[in-house]
C-alpha cells in the first residue's frame, strides 16, 4: 500500500503568509517516504487556477505521486465556480474540493457552502472541509445541514477540529458514515480516540505543511496501530475515499 499524505498545499498563501514551491514539496516527500500527495492550492492564492495548473503540471511530470483538489474562493458568480471546479476534475482529474471554513470565511451551511456541495455532487466528489480554528464556521458541528442534505458526498474533515473540537469531529463522524477524518495538528490521543470511534479506513494521514510530515508521521506510529490498520491510515483510506488510482 503506498503512503498518502492527503492534504498538502502547493503556491502562495496571502491569508497565512506561505509559499510552497514544487522542488520542496517533492524533496520532502522523497525524505520521509510518502509515495504520493493529493495537492491543494492555499485559500490566500492569488490566483487558484494558476495553481490548479501547476498541480496539473507536476502530476503530468510525476505520473501517480500527485492528485489535485481544487480550492475556490465560492464568494463570486456560482456559474464561474462551477467551470473552473469543472475543469479541475473533467480537464485535469482532480479528485476533490476544498471548503475553506477560514480563509474563504464559508459558512458550510450558507448559500456559498451549498454552492460547494451541490457542485460536488454534481461532480461525484468528496469535500474536503477546514474544521477547528475559525468558529464558528470551522466548528465540525456546522456541517450538519449539509450531511444531512447530501448523504452521499463524502466528507473529510481537515484538522479533524484541530484537538479542541476533536470530540465533535469523532461524534460527527459516529452519526453521519459519509465522514471521514484527517488529523493534521492534533494531538495523539486525539487520533487514537478517532480510530477507536471510527475505525482505521475513516482516518487519513496529512500533513498540511511538509515540515509537518515526519511529525504527523510519528503521532500515527505512537498509537502502536495494528499492521493492517497502520497501512489504512497511512495510505488505504485516502485511496478508497478518493478513488485514486495507486
Ligand atoms: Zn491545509
């Protein structure tokens, strides 16, 4: 099974002061063993599909290492939105959507949330949310509406509530199946409660950041996971969740 790290970022961020360049995302990823990483463009791009097009590129450059998810500001005409998330799954074959509870300020359960999970659907994509800092957008709690209306978009909570709202993400997570959690930042105990709630294939490594890889990495080996379990978070249930063809 390869190792995924389902959440990293590629380009500039004017909302938290990034930039990450391609050489340095795959230099990280060749130092700590992870064979492949679905990319996403930071919220503060100044432009998201000058960035989709560079996630493009280098997966067209590194044939299987990279997937993209498309991450759009939703505040602008819906018809936009909808062509260039169109054109990130049917031009470039990306495999999700972002909804970035902070940096695009969505409400999940707003009109602009809505706009994200009806063009997912629409699009069979799952939706990867920002969940934790940014209440009260980022509460896990707020996503309820739209589990509710879309029972099968599958959701990945990023930061899975970033350890002070881990409890919520898990008892989201115990009601609606769709849900699945990706604990980038939090504490180890905090996953090892996810994966005792949810099971191994609804909890995905990602790192967000690549200095945060060999860190995340090592939260997920302090649990002392089964074999069979270790190799579901650490690559198995990204590829299910996603589709991806690894
Ligand atoms: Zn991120």
């Amino acid at each position: 099974m390869p190792v995924i790290d389902a959440h990293t970022h590629l380009g500039q961020c004017r909302v938290f002061d990034l930039d990450s360049a391609e050489d340095g995302l795959i230099d990280s990823m060749d130092e700590h063993g992870i064979d492949v990483s679905l990319v996403q463009p930071y919220p503060g791009a100044p432009s998201a599909s000058d960035v989709h097009d560079r996630i493009a590129a280098m997966s067209k450059a590194n044939p299987g290492r990279f997937f993209g998810i498309a991450s759009i500001n939703p505040h602008q005409d819906e018809q936009a939105y909808f062509a260039e998330l169109s054109r990130c799954v049917k031009g470039l074959g990306f495999v999700g959507v972002k909804l970035h509870t902070i940096g695009h300020a969505v409400n999940p359960a707003g009109a602009d949330g809505s706009l994200i999970f009806e063009s997912a659907a629409q699009l069979g994509i799952p939706v990867m949310v920002h969940t934790g800092p940014g209440i009260p957008f980022a509460a896990p709690s707020a996503l309820q509406p739209q589990l509710e209306r879309f029972p099968k978009v599958k959701v990945v909570m990023a930061h899975a509530g970033h350890g002070i709202f881990s409890g919520e993400a898990i008892a989201m997570g115990q009601a609606y199946p769709q849900v699945s959690l990706e604990p980038s930042w939090c504490a180890f105990y905090n996953v090892g409660g996810m994966v005792e709630a949810l099971g191994a294939a609804r909890v995905l490594f990602g790192s967000d950041l690549p200095p945060n890889i060999p860190i995340q990495a090592a939260t997920f080996q302090a649990l002392g996971l089964s074999e069979d379990d270790e190799a579901l978070v650490m690559g198995g249930a990204a590829k299910e969740i996603f589709e991806l063809d690894v």
